[in-house]
C-alpha cells in the first residue's frame, strides 16, 4: 500500500495524506472491479490500472473538497450581509438654487 501511494504521489508530483490516499483507494478498487465485470479485459487488474484510478480519485476527491470550500465561504459571505427589508427604492436629490 505505501509503495502504491508512493507512486501516486509521483504520477501527481504532490504529497497526499493518508486519509486521501485511503478514500481514493477504496473508490478505485470498486470502480476497477466494475470495470472489470462490464468488459472482462486482462488490464483493468493490473497494478498500473489501479494506479491510474487511485491518481482520477484523489484529483476527483481534491476538486470536490475545494469546490466545497468555496460554497461554504460563499454561504460565510451571505451570512454577514446586512439584511434589508421592504422594497427597493432611489433617491433623488434635487438641489434648489435660489427661489
């Protein structure tokens, strides 16, 4: 297993965590099992495949996490706005000049 995350880390030149590495795993151990139940082809059992899907799952799991970021900061920002009630209105200010 630590040699697989190893070279998961090389394919991605970056450092995952054990908690990522563990997550992307179990996705794509059960992803390649379906694969290879659909098309029964001799690759998707191979190291190298896991290791493909293991790479997809920790860029998938990544994106995700930073897209929740976002909301949760956007969701942060709408919380402190100042709340306004009744309807929109303009106002116009005129200027008198001598009258």
């Amino acid at each position: 297993m630590d040699s697989t995350k190893k070279e998961v880390e090389e394919l991605l030149n970056v450092q995952i965590t054990d908690q990522q590495f563990s997550e992307a795993y179990k996705c794509a151990v059960h992803k390649q099992r379906y694969i290879f139940q659909q098309e029964k082809r001799r690759e998707v059992k191979e190291h190298w495949y896991l290791v493909e899907l293991i790479k997809e799952y920790v860029i998938s799991l990544a994106f995700q996490e930073f897209t929740l970021d976002l909301c949760r900061m956007n969701n942060m920002e709408k919380e402190h706005l100042p709340k306004r009630t009744g309807t929109p209105t303009t106002n116009h200010i005129v200027t008198v000049s001598a009258l």
